[in-house]
C-alpha cells in the first residue's frame, strides 16, 4: 500500500493577482445580470491573454507545466467570483488535457503550441441523452474508412458545445470498443442543438453536438483504439477534483456573504453575528469547507504524484458538493427572507451549488466508486473499466 501524497498548500502563482481578476472582471460579469443564459467569449479569452486558460501545457513545448495542485487554487478563486466561467474553464480543461496526454506525438506539439498561442474552446463530449452513467451504452459510432474513420452519432450535456473548435469524443469503434477521437468543431458534418437552459451555472454554455458522416484523420484517434474508457477515466479524475476545489470557492463566497450580511443586521439591540447560536453555526460552516479543501489538496497531490487516484477524486467531489449545497443553503437561511429573493446573490450560489452534485456522475455513482477502490473484493472479478493501468498514468513532463 503507497503511503500519502505530499500536500502543498502554496500554489506557484500569484494569488493576488488571480484574486484581482476575479474582483474586477469575473465577479462583477457574473452579477450583471441574474436572469438569462448569458455566456460571453469575453471570460476564457481573457483568462487565455492572462496565461490562465492553457497553463497546464507542458513545459516542453513552452507553457507553464501546471499540476493540480495549482489547477485546484485558480478554480477556486474563479469559482468565488463565477461558477459558470470556472465550469467553463474546466470543461475546456477536460477537452484539451485529452489531447495532451493522449494524442501521438506530432499531433500533441502541434496542438499544445498552437493553444499557447491561438484562443479556442475545447469541449469534452462523452454524454449522451442514452448514456450518462452508462458508459456502456454510447450510441455514437466510429467506423474504419481508408486513411481514417467516419463518425456519427449525437452528444448532450457538453460544456463549451455551442462554441468549441476543438473536440474529445467518445465512440463506439466496431469490436475495438469505446475509443476517443480529436475532431476539429469547423469539420464538415459538424453540427450544433440549441445551448440548454439551465438553473444554475447559467453563464457557461451547455449544448448537443451532432455528428454526420465526420471524417476523422487516422493520427486524430487519441491513445489506442477501445482506450477510450481508460482515457475517460484519467481525465475525469482530475476534473472531480477541480469540482471539489468549485465547491470550496463556492462555500467561501456564500460564507463571505452571510459573514458581511450578519455583521450588518441587528436584532434586539445585538449584532446577529454576536448570537450564540450563529456563531456556533458559522464554526460548523467554516470547519467543512476546511475539511472539503483539504480532501481536494489530497487528491490533487495524489494525481501529481501519478496515482490514479480514483478513490480520492471521488471523495473530493463529494465532500466539495456536499460542502457547497449545505453551506450555501445555511447562508440563503440566515440572510432570512431576502435570500430567496433574485435581488441576492446568494440565492444563485444554491444552484450553482447543486450542479457540483449533478455533473460527470451523480452523488451515488461516487459513492460506488469509492466503494469499490475501499471495500475487499470478491473471488469473482469481472473486467475493472475504471482501473487504469501503468501506462496510463504517463504524463508529458
């Protein structure tokens, strides 16, 4: 059994200068306007100028090399501020580290240098309306063509889908099993639904994809064909763990709010933060956001250390949601009346919060998850898709 990873605390960048972002831009975008869909370029295509968006590139082809470790503070702070570009952010993330870990050589420099230097939008595309949870049961097809693959089949759900010029896609290829493809969003047969409207995470964009007769390049497949669910699984272990870094940015804006809100409200000739039994709440609030923080740090370093870390991520992802659902429901409580209101921004932090809980697998599909990595197997093993092997976890340095 491995010992832990190594937590670090520090982040290498500079925290004011994220947070600075955040209060003057991404904060102030987010509250403009509390009733529509309104997704804006503006968001990624700064955080691309400011060197944020594509800093996971790897340092050999001139970026900064990233880990999560420091990946889990800039989703946080942008989390604080925006939820919706943070969403934005990491389905982009998903996207584009799927390229970078998985793509052949050429293919991979290719991208990575471009990306540096061009602005896009990655999407992610492996739900469908069939197939969430259920892997299993992708309808979306790739077939053999000389020179490469065609492909059809429709995804929803997808992050950034509406706007995307680079693509991951899963599809079933023959008998070789689910595989992941690198499609271009300007190929022809691409088309697009119409974005989805939603209760929270209202300002990043979620859309269908449809895909006709798309012909893929053969060096476009990402790994090796039927990896696609080893591929899945790398790449969401990363991304469950910035859900959790959403969580803790989520909780410490609505702890923020109800902190500023109590300190100004008086009740019976007393400040309501002065009140016994609110401050007894606040300590409880502030203790599992803590708690939530250090479980993603955990998680982060063991990705960092080129663990799978399956049971971590898992962990991550459930105590952050569980963090923020529960902490910005207390805070919508204590802001009494008001908070129910639209006028208040803590009203929208619950469901934001909510969708933490929803995305790349529900509360109960991380629960089996951990499960599974924690409890004695039986004598009967079946076919694990959601163990990777050695090979997987090689990481471009």
């Amino acid at each position: 059994m491995q010992g832990p990873a190594s937590i670090r605390l520090v982040p290498q960048l500079d925290l004011q200068v994220l947070r600075q972002l955040v209060t003057d831009h991404i904060l102030p975008f987010e509250n403009a306007s509390r009733d529509d869909q309104a997704f804006s370029m503006e968001m990624p295509r700064m955080l691309h100028e400011k060197d944020i968006l594509q800093m996971v590139t790897p340092k050999i082809y001139g970026g900064k090399g990233a880990e999560v470790a420091d990946l889990i503070w800039v989703i946080r702070e942008i989390s604080y501020g925006s939820p919706s570009v943070a969403a934005t952010y990491i389905g982009n993330l998903l996207g584009y580290s799927a390229a970078l870990m998985y793509a052949k050589d050429s293919l991979r420099e290719e991208i990575a240098r471009n990306y540096l230097m061009n602005f896009s939008l990655w999407s992610f595309a492996m739900t469908e309306a069939g197939a969430g949870s259920d892997l299993m049961n992708i309808a979306t097809r790739a077939e053999r063509v000389p020179g490469g693959f065609i492909l059809n089949g429709e995804k929803n759900f997808i992050t950034n889908a509406n706007h995307s010029s680079q693509m991951a896609i899963f599809a079933q290829l023959g008998k070789e099993g689910i595989s992941c493809f690198y499609v271009k969003g300007d190929a022809q047969g691409v088309s697009r639904g119409p974005a989805f409207q939603k209760i929270g995470w209202k300002k990043a964009n979620t859309g269908s994809l449809k895909f006709k007769d798309v012909f893929i390049p053969e060096d476009h497949l990402l790994g090796e064909p039927g990896q696609g669910l080893r591929i899945l699984t790398h790449c969401l272990n990363r991304s469950k763990t910035l859900l959790g870094a959403m969580g803790v940015g989520i909780s410490q804006r609505a702890f923020d709010l109800c902190v500023e809100r109590l300190l100004n409200t008086e009740r019976f000739e007393k400040s309501l933060i002065d009140q016994s039994a609110i401050r007894h709440q606040l300590a409880r609030m502030a203790t599992q956001m803590e708690s939530a923080w250090m479980m993603v740090s955990r998680a982060a370093a063991t990705w960092d250390a080129g663990l799978a870390a399956v049971k971590e991520s898992s962990m991550a992802k459930l105590v952050g949601g569980s963090a923020a659902v529960d902490i910005a429901d207390q805070a919508m409580e204590l802001f009494g009346a008001r908070g129910f209101l639209l006028d208040y921004e803590v009203s929208r932090l619950v469901s934001d919060a909510k969708a933490i809980e929803i995305v790349e697998g529900p509360t109960l599909v991380q629960e089996l998850l951990v499960a599974k990595e924690i409890l004695p197997r039986g004598k009967k093993k079946k076919a694990d898709l959601y163990t990777l092997q050695p090979s997987d976890l090689k990481k471009v340095a």
